[in-house]
C-alpha cells in the first residue's frame, strides 16, 4: 500500500487510525508529493494507492495517468476535501478506483480497502494459473482511451490525412476498425461560466470531472470517447457504426448533462452537437463547432445543432470553412510560407477543373476570413489590419492566380505586422483588466467580461489563461483583494465599508476571501502593516 499525501498529519493518521492487518494490508509506504511518490513505484511494487488529488507539487490526478502511461497494474483509491464532488463519486473512478471525501471515515475506508483488495488478488490468481492474457488485456483496454485521443487528436490536427485509407491505416495501430467507427457525431463541451469562485487547480479538477460526468450522461448507452484536442477543448465523440445515429435523443441527453453541470458542478456549459458524418470528415466537422461556439454571443446554457449541411456555392467556399482554424493558427504563429503552400496546393488542384473568377474570389474571401479570425482571436478589430488604408476588394485581387498569390503576400505581411506590434498581451485581455479595474465595486461574470469585448465567454476564458497564465475568476479576485488592501492600509474606512465599495454584502464572505489571498483576516493585514 502507498498513501500519497501532501499533508503529513493525514498521512500520519491514516497509518496510525486504520486496522491495516483487518483490511488485508501487510506493508504500508508514504509519500508526501507527486515526484516522490514516483520515485517510489518505480522501484517498489504497489498494489494499492491511495492519493489526494490536491497537491501542489503535481495533481493526483497528474500521477494516476503516469501510472496509466507507465502500465503500472495498480488500483487506486482517491480523496478529496471537495465536497460538491458527490455527484462525480462514480464518476471519477479511474481504472476501479474509488473515491471518498476527506476527513476520511476510517471505517469506510477499510471497507473500500478490503474490496479493493479483492480485485488485487483476482488478478494475481489469473497471473498464477498463466493467464497473463488477462493482465495485458486489462493494460490494453486501460490504455485505449488514451491512445484513441490522440488518434482524434492527430486526425484534428491534419497528422493524419483525411482518407478512409489514411484513417483505417491510423486506426489499425489501435486494433480499432473503421467500421467500428464508421460515422461519428461530435459534442464540444463549452464552459461558459463557473457560478462560484475556483482558483486555478480546482477549475482543472471540476473540468476532470465534467468530462468524466459526460462519459456518464451522453455515453450511458452509446458507444464512444470523452476527449481533449491540443488546445484543450473537450469533445464527446459519439460512433454512429454504419448508421445515422439518433439527434434528437443525443439533443435531449446534452440538456440532461447542461442541467446536471449546473446543479452539481457550478457552472453553466453549452453543448454543441454536430451531425453525424464519415470518420473520414472529423476534422471538418470539429473546425465547424470550434466555429460555431467563437461566434455565438447570445445563446448560453443550451444545446446547439450545429449543421454540415453546406449550400450550393462552389468549391472554393468549402475549403474555406475545412481552412479556418488551421490557417489562422499558422497566421497566429506567423508562418507566412506554410498559408501561402496552403493556398497553392488548392489552386494547383483547381487548376485542373479550369480556375474561374468566380473560384478565385472564394479563395480571397477564404483567406481573409482565415485572417480576421486569427486577428479577432487574438482581440484586434478587423479594421486595423489595413491601417487606416483602402482594402483591396476581390474585384482587383482576382483577376489572376498571381493577382491572387501578390495580394495573400500582402494581406499576412500586414497581418503579422499587427501581431508583431510589440504587445505581450491581446487588445482582448488588455480591454477586459482595465474594464475589471474600472468595475471592482461590482460583482462581475465572466459572461460579462466577454460580452463587453464581444467574445463567446469560455473562448475569452482560454485566452486569457494562456495569455496570463490565471485563471479570470482567479485574476478578479487577486484584483479586488489588492484593492482592499490598498484601502486597508490607505484609508481609515471601516472592513465593513470597504466590503461593500467591493460588491461583498457579506463581510464574512469578504473576509474568508482576503484569508485566501493574503493569508491572514483583513484586520490582522490592518494592524500587521501600520505596525510595521
């Protein structure tokens, strides 16, 4: 057995409060943070682990997929102080885990330890009578999930090419056939808002936990992965096999889950679900959602249909919706030479079918689109990518391929040049600090923040985490608390009155906030800094 535990007193009595011999445990190891926890199993074997999932040194969580990638045979029993996470009990058992809230009830833990234990020595029977098929089947089918992320990952991200051939070739390293899979639908999981305040380790960890609720919710009865893309969204990829799949129950089930995350885990999520399409056409289907929730604005808490269906335009038009994310990534990262091989490869392929005027504007639309997309994601107004200057219009920009080729030279140099103004930090961001410093009086939403820089909410949430480093409810937080200890110290208003100029009616509530950012009560700050 192996207790991981940042706090040495919960490691010290559990060693001391449990009948370890009642519970089936001859050996009892300890671990105070992640790293030595891993040095451990490396050259001990465990059967049992029992981990905290809050460290700081490294997440428990962090660790149980280290053992899942190192295919270490161990099963795991996890802990929490969260006590919201009831709902999440079953659903965070990873690979016959179990899960109980701290303090832990020592009685309730022997019982688990006994059952736990019961698995343990199942499998060592089968390895005794030579059935090691068994444990390296358990390994493999542990390991799956894993694997086919990054089957969905690499097939998202363009690593596999978008061929029933290419895909059956990726997919028979899994030992997965694409009649398996055959049509898939897509969910992505959209994070609106969270209705009481995390901190950034415990939005990661109620995020674990929504993906796994999903699993719960939309997979119940369907086959299927809860995934993550490299920019991490979160996606339900649903198998159709050969059929079409059932919409309207796959609708009433995401207003299920939307209405679950908001009563039990605080927050309010939007879903938004895709037709049900050849596998060969993930990627195209998943660039159509990360569209389709950049530019919603106005819908919030539902379920949204997004539909593949396309119009009659032409060909060109196509290529710019399968294009956007992708070229507006490599504008981001100013690759100027990878958009522009892009863009050859497709009027090369036109080419052939005789390239009209009419192709020709498409791909100066789709182009464009790819740049005002990659500018707004990073906060500019469209306005600015000309400087001021006339905008060269489709009717000069097409009349030729190198017409065409010039002004897509043009258009990214003046892209890049905007991106490259010096700034660490998007307009977006910039706009939504000082709109929380003009505003720290009042209780502000993170549906607030992004309505007033004209962004989908849990978009502006990821683009503030990766341009700070903070989560935004996080970053509020530390901003009203420094404006209380401005005012502690500057002024002589009282820690009632300086609660309320900060939107807090409830001074407990204020206080147990200060505590949590400045470790001490706000009158204990008072009279720690005149004193000094």
């Amino acid at each position: 057995m192996l207790i991981v535990d940042d706090e040495y007193y919960a490691v010290k009595g559990l060693q001391s409060g449990v009948d370890w011999n009642a519970a089936g445990v001859n050996e009892v190891f300890e671990a105070f943070h992640a790293e030595m926890a891993r040095e451990l199993l490396s050259r001990q074997e465990i059967d049992v682990m029992i981990c905290d999932i809050e460290m700081p040194e490294g997440s428990g969580l962090e660790l149980m997929a280290w053992v899942q990638e190192q295919g270490l045979a161990i099963e795991t029993v996890v802990l929490t102080c969260h006590s919201e996470f009831a709902y999440a009990q079953k659903a965070l058992q990873l690979g016959g885990s179990d899960y109980l809230l701290k303090p832990v009830i020592y009685e309730e833990l022997e019982e688990v330890l006994r059952k736990t234990i019961r698995k343990v020595e199942e499998r060592r029977k089968r390895e005794e009578t030579g059935e090691l098929y068994h444990k390296y089947a358990e390994l493999w089918k542990g390991r799956k999930p894993i694997l086919l992320e990054r089957f969905w990952q690499d097939l998202f991200d363009r690593e596999i090419r978008p061929s029933r051939e290419a895909v059956a070739a990726a997919l028979a390293t899994f030992d997965v056939s694409p009649d398996e899979l055959g049509r898939v639908a897509f969910v992505l999981l959209s994070v609106e808002e969270w209705l009481k305040p995390l901190s950034e380790r415990e939005e990661e960890i109620m995020e674990f936990a929504l993906r796994k609720a999903a699993e719960e919710v939309l997979l119940e009865s369907r086959a299927g992965n809860v995934i993550r893309d490299r920019r991490g969204n979160a996606f339900v990829a649903v198998h159709a096999g050969g059929g079409n799949g059932n919409a309207d129950r796959l609708m009433e089930d995401c207003s299920a889950y939307i209405a679950a995350c908001r009563q039990y885990f605080y927050c309010k999520v939007s879903c938004y679900v895709s037709d049900v399409a050849p596998i060969e056409d993930a990627r195209k289907t998943y660039l159509q959602l990360l569209g389709a929730e950049y530019r919603n604005v106005s819908r919030t808490s539902e379920a949204v249909f997004v539909s593949g269906q396309q119009g009659a335009d032409d060909r060109a038009d196509s290529w710019g919706t399968g294009m956007l994310l992708d070229a507006a990534d490599l504008i981001e990262q100013r690759d100027k030479d990878s958009v522009m091989r892009a863009l050859d490869a497709k009027l090369a392929e036109e080419s052939e079918r005789a390239l009209t005027p009419e192709a020709l504007a498409a791909y100066y639309h789709a182009l464009l689109q790819a740049v005002y997309y990659a500018l707004q994601r990073k906060g500019f107004s469209a306005h600015l990518l000309y400087g001021g200057k006339g905008a060269t219009g489709p009717e000069t920009a097409a009349r030729s391929v190198a017409r065409l080729r010039q002004w897509a030279g043009e258009v990214l140099d003046a892209a890049y040049a905007l991106l490259s103004g010096g700034e660490s930090e998007s307009p977006a961001v910039r706009q939504v600090k000082a709109y929380i410093a003009a505003h720290l009086d009042r209780d502000l939403t993170r549906e607030e923040l992004a309505s007033h820089v004209y962004l989908n909410p849990a978009y502006l949430s990821r683009l503030f985490r990766k341009e700070t480093g903070m989560v935004l409810t996080e970053y509020l937080l530390q901003e009203k608390m420094r404006r209380a200890s401005d005012l502690l110290v500057g002024t002589e208003r009282t820690i009632s009155e300086i609660a309320d100029s900060l939107g807090y009616g409830n001074f407990s509530y204020f206080a147990r906030l200060f505590r949590k950012v400045y470790g001490m009560s706000p009158q204990d700050y008072r009279k720690s800094i005149r004193g000094a």
